[in-house]
C-alpha cells in the first residue's frame, strides 16, 4: 500500500497541494500535520504514519524536506525506513 504523509510548517502554508499530489500518486492513506518546522516539535502525525506502515508498504511524500527538518533527521528517517 501507498502511504501519504504531508507536513506545513507555518500558518501561511496550506496541505491541499501536498494532498492532491498524494493521492494523484495513489496514496491509499495519508496523515497530515499542520505543525511548526522548529526543531523539537512533535510530529504526531509523521510517527502515527510509521507506525501504520508494513513491511511491504511505501511512505511517499511531496518532497523529501517533509522527512525531517535537517538533513541528519532526514538520514534517521530513512535508515529507520529500512529496518
């Protein structure tokens, strides 16, 4: 199964793009955040997603920064993706 998962970081920002896009690519199920881009803020949205995902499941995102908000967080995310 495709999962979506969209993030906006600021009140300026809206998810519609990001939702569209997702489900264009075939996401069966997406979890969206509105949250701040700080460092340290919790991401409920994103741990529920890789919580959702099976083995044989795809996280997709819009772009590869809605991962993390540095590329150290990115790099957890991802090596955590695999195991």
């Amino acid at each position: 199964m495709l999962v979506g998962y969209a993030r906006v970081s600021t009140q300026d920002q809206n998810l519609d793009l990001q939702r569209d896009a997702l489900t264009n690519a075939g996401c069966e199920r997406l979890f969206e955040e509105k949250k701040s881009g700080k460092a340290g803020t919790k991401r409920p949205a994103f741990e529920a997603a890789l919580a959702f995902l099976r083995p044989e499941d795809v996280l997709v995102v819009w772009k590869l920064d809605r991962l993390g908000r540095s590329l150290v967080e990115m790099m957890r995310t991802i090596d955590g993706l695999r195991v």
